[in-house]
C-alpha cells in the first residue's frame, strides 16, 4: 500500500521543518502558511481524519497544540485550531491533522 504524504514526512522520507515530535505525534510548519504561526500537528498514527481517530490521540494532538501554542507566545493574544475534515471541510490531505495558525487577527466565518 502506498504511504500518504504525512506518514512519508513522518518517516524522514520528505523533508519537513519539524518544531515538535514525541511518541505519539510530529509538529511541522505548514509548507503554504495561512498566518505568521502555522504549524501542522500529526498523529503519528495514520488516521483518515478525526471521525476515525481514538479520544486519547485527539488528546495528544491538543496538548501539542497546547504547549506550540506556548512556545510561540500565542496565549496572550490568541490562536486558532482548525481540522478539516472531508470534501466540504476542506481537507486536502487525508491523514489526521490540526492547523494551529496565530500571530494575526482572524476572521470568521472562515471560508
Ligand atoms: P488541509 O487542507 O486541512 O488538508 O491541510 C493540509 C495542509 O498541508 C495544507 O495547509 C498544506 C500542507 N501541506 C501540503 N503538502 C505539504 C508538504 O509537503 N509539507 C508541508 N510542510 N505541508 C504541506
């Protein structure tokens, strides 16, 4: 079975700007950032999306999520976690990911 683009960027096979890894999840910045902050947290577990994945790794995911959102000095002003999810969400590529954007003002409703 062929690899996904996520599980080959997890392998090492595609390289990526990695800012976070740990046993369950990686973190790289988004390869056409939406914001100054754009980072794509990965269960390193191939899920198609979130309707698939256990409640425990969509815990590891936020608290990635959580501790980026820190080491980026986003808490003060804010941020924003999105995970597109199938055709009309918007999700390009089918492996489990949030979107942690921040360092500008959004907007809603996001389009
Ligand atoms: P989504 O549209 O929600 O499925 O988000 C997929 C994101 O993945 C999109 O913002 C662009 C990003 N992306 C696609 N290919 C690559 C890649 O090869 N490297 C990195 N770092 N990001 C990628």
């Amino acid at each position: 079975m062929n690899k996904c683009l996520f599980c080959m960027i997890r392998d090492g096979e595609i390289p990526s700007d990695k800012v976070y890894e740990d046993e369950h999840v990686i973190a790289f910045r988004d390869i056409d950032p939406q914001a100054p902050v754009h980072v794509l947290i990965v269960p390193k577990e191939h899920y198609a999306d979130i309707t698939e994945c256990p409640n425990e790794t969509a815990g590891y995911m936020l608290d990635a999520a959580r501790r980026l959102a820190v080491e980026n000095g986003l808490t003060e002003k804010g941020f924003r976690l999105v995970m597109n999810t199938g055709e009309e969400g918007g999700q390009s590529v089918k492996h489990l990911h949030m979107h942690l954007l921040g360092g500008r003002q959004m907007t809603w409703p996001a389009g």
